[in-house]
C-alpha cells in the first residue's frame, strides 16, 4: 500500500499525459501530490520533510510550467529533488558531521560506520547522476521519450539501484546483540568442550 501511495502521483501524470498532455499531466501530478500529502497527513499524523519538499518542488515547477506554458520546467522538476536529495546528503556529511541516511535508517539496521558512510556517499553520487540523466533525457528527446524514461527508466533505475544496496547491505548487517551471545549450536560430531 506504501509503495502505491509513494508513486500515486508519477503513476497519475503519466496516465494523464498519455490521455491529454503534459499540461493536464502537470496539473493532475500537482493535484495528487497535495492528495498524497493530505492523505499521509491524516493517516500517520505526521509528513517526512522530504514529502513536504516534493510538494514544494511540484507546486512551483509545475505551476510555472502552466502559467508559462512551457514543459521546461516541470522537465526541471525530478532534477531539482534528486539535486536536493543528493545536497541533503552531502551538506550533513561535510558540514554537521551527520549521516543522514543513518538517521533515517538506523533504528531498522545495525550496520559498521564505514559502511554507512559508504552507503551515504553512493545515495549522493546516484540522486547527482540521476538529475544529470533526467536533463539530459529532457533536452535531447522528446516530451514523450522523457515521459517515458521519468516513469519506466528512472524507477527501473532506481530499483536496480535499491537491489544493489541491499546486497551490499546484506553482508554487513551486524546480528541483534542478544541473539549474537548465544552459543552456536554444536554440529553433530563435534566435541563438545565443557
């Protein structure tokens, strides 16, 4: 149900555009955006600041693409958020000494400090790429072709992108402190030393 709701806005604009347009597309994409902000509001109490940053990024790139009539700049748009995302990152590591990602993600995980710097600076390097991926798309194909990459090829990315963190996580997740002071059970044959 999360994941329908995280991309109920992409999933809307495309649909809209394919039926009527990027600028009904814009404006269904605004629309929802405040819809998934309303409903997350009321269903959790509470909004991540990176949802009410998506909103603002929506709601002015997209408005000026319908007060200007011009797709330039809701083609902008993911730029911006992942270029935003990425400087999050990347300003609390430099400039507060803080992890972002394990901020967010460490209750859940128990991984080595290496590797949480590791993974902070791969989210970085990957939200900068795919903002100058997005642009390039935007620039040298058509409305389309850039529809298109936004929803099939940047989460297609973006997927594979989680699957390779996994894996890297996978291998350093450190075990529960209490299951880790239980002996391991002794294979049979093994002696078994008092």
């Amino acid at each position: 149900m999360k994941l329908l709701v995280d991309f109920f806005p992409i999933i809307l604009f495309f649909v809209a555009f394919k039926v009527w347009g990027i600028y009904a597309a814009t404006a269904v994409a605004i629309a929802a955006t405040v819809v998934q902000i309303a409903y997350l509001r009321m269903r959790h109490g509470k909004v991540e600041p990176m949802q009410w940053v998506s909103l603002g990024v929506i709601v002015v790139f997209g408005g000026a693409t319908l007060l200007a009539h011009n797709d330039t700049f809701i083609k902008w748009k993911p730029t911006v958020l992942y270029w935003l995302m990425g400087a999050a990152l990347l300003i609390g590591q430099l400039a507060f000494k803080k992890n972002l990602l394990r901020s967010v993600m460490g209750a859940q995980l128990k991984l080595p400090d290496p590797v949480w710097r590791k993974l902070n600076w791969s989210w970085t390097a990957f939200f900068a790429l795919m903002g100058a991926l997005n642009l390039a798309i935007a620039y040298r194909f058509d409305t389309d072709t850039w529809v298109n990459f936004k929803l099939f090829g940047g989460m297609g990315l973006m997927f594979l992108f989680v699957i390779g963190q996994a894996l890297y996580m996978g291998r350093y997740l450190q075990e529960d402190k209490g299951a880790a002071a239980e002996p391991a059970p002794a294979l049979p044959g093994q002696d078994q030393q008092p």
